[in-house]
C-alpha cells in the first residue's frame, strides 16, 4: 500500500511537469532516409519532455539519471519523424562484458480512443515502441564487432575446425561454426547483426515481442555531451498490430532514455510518467508548417 501512495505521488507530480503537447509540422522531405538536412527541423517547435527514473519494476533505478528530453517532430503525410536530444556526459555503446548501452525509446498506444497504462501497456491494451541503442547503430553501419575488435590483446584458443592451414581438410561452413555459436544457434536475435533500432510489441510487463525486420530508421549522434537521436516512422504501418496515427486528431505517446555509462539497461531507465499528447497538423492551403 505504501509503494502504491508513493507511485501516485509521483505521478501526480509528474503531469505537470510535462511540457506543452508535441506538435508535428508538415514537411516537403522524405523521412524515410537517414540523409534529413538541418533545414527540416526549423519549423518543427521544441518541447521538453520531463522523465523521472523508472519505479515500477525491478530493478529501480536509485537515482534520475537524464531529467529530460528535447522533442521535435514532423511529417510529410506518409511518415513521421522525431528528433530526440537529451544531456549524457559519456558515449556509450556497450560491447564489452559488464558494458551497456545508451540507447531511448519511443511508445504509442495501438487502439485509438484513452490510452492503456503507460508501462508497456496491458492485456488487450497493447502498446507500440521503436527502441533505439548506439550499440545497434554500430551493428547496423560497420557490422558485429569480433572478440579481437573489442579486446585486441587477447589470446583465443581455436575453435574446432578452425585452422589457419586447412592442409586437406576443408574450410568450416557457416552451418558448422553456428554449432560454436550457441545464441545464433538458439536463434537469440541479440546474437545476429542488428539494423539501429527494434520495433516491439507489448501487452504488459515481460510480453514484448520484437518484429523480426523493424519497418522504420533511427540514427543517432553524440557531440559535446549530448545525444541526438532520429527516429522515422510511417505513420500507417502495414502490420495489424501496429499503431497507426491519424492527421489532424490527438494521439499519445511516451519515452525512456537509458545512459549505459550509468549502468542502466532493462528496467533501469529514466522515463516519462504520463503519455505525451501527440498533434500532427494537418496540410495547409497556403503552405504553413512547411518546410525542406
């Protein structure tokens, strides 16, 4: 009971402290490409999102690690983007053991009308994230790093099969090594390169299932203390589980930021506390909320 007191209070506080709601401009680009000019964000406001450290699930972060998030946004009818910017001292991109990953998450209700609890949704109230992490990106634009790529000092022993003079036998096949490969040979998705960011599907805690080919991009770039992050999304996706978001009419949506420096990754994360209102202004005849 006293737990239950405390996250109301919390979020009684939080709502508040949101900033005004996210407003999307009409643009004249394709957001489906990762090559936006500075040009695009002009006349899209900015908006600051308040974020508290995660209290609901185990393990909770002690402290608030990223206190809140810059958010603007536009679209050009078919596809919507948000550029994210948030204060992190350290780039982080995981990798090596005991290392995790920055990384921020944007989440939308799946059914119109009020939306599903703000915590990874509920039964039959589904919710919808696109998951970025700088790990990914790494994956995605150079590839795996190898065990050498992350520890160039270290001595391997030799896999079976793997010999720097084959002599006559013959060279190992991808089906062989994958039985070195325990993850890939499980199928664990976290053990094959990764494009940027995840598309996830969730009913509550501990049901998020992962799209197996995410139908929208993220890149991110940290300079000087701070990350800003790109994510493009349509904004009818084909998949039936998908959120859609309607021009012209409210919609929702919240975020978490993790800093892997800090040692958060799952549960531990900064987030928001109450959905985010959502306005994607419709075209205009005379051009306003354009931009190139």
């Amino acid at each position: 009971m006293k737990r239950l007191v405390e996250i109301i209070a919390l979020i009684t506080i939080a709502i508040p402290l949101l900033g005004e709601e996210i407003r999307s401009v009409e643009v004249n680009a394709d957001l489906s490409s990762s090559n936006l000019s500075s040009e695009v964000w002009k006349n899209a406001k900015k908006e600051t999102i308040i974020l508290t450290a995660q209290p609901m699930a185990l393990p909770r972060p002690k402290v608030t690690t990223t206190e809140k998030v810059t958010v603007q946004s536009v679209h050009n009818s078919e596809w919507i983007a948000f550029r994210l910017k948030w204060k992190d001292t350290d780039k982080s991109e995981a990798g090596r053991l005991g290392q995790f990953s920055d990384a921020v998450a944007v989440q939308f209700p799946v059914k119109e009308g009020d939306p599903p609890p703000i915590f990874m949704g509920a039964k039959d109230s589904p919710v919808h994230i696109y998951h970025w992490r700088a790990q990914y990106e790494i994956d995605e634009k150079v590839g795996i790093r190898t065990t050498k790529d992350l520890y160039p000092n270290a001595e391997l022993d030799m896999y079976p099969l793997e010999f720097k003079d084959h002599g006559k036998i013959a060279p190992v096949t991808e089906a062989q090594r994958e039985v070195f490969l325990p993850g890939r040979a499980a199928g664990n998705p976290q053990s094959y390169r990764k494009l940027a960011l995840d598309e996830i599907f969730a009913e509550g805690f501990g049901t998020s299932e992962v799209a197996e080919k995410p139908n929208a991009i993220a890149f991110g770039k940290w300079e000087k203390g701070q990350w800003t992050v790109v994510i493009s999304r349509p904004l009818k996706p084909n998949r039936k589980t998908a959120s859609k978001l309607q021009i012209g009419k409210e919609n929702y949506m919240a975020f978490a930021v993790w800093q892997g420096g800090k040692l958060e990754v799952g549960a531990r994360k900064s987030v928001t506390m109450a959905w985010a209102p959502l306005q994607i202004m419709p075209r205009t005849t005379k051009g306003e909320n354009r931009a190139r």
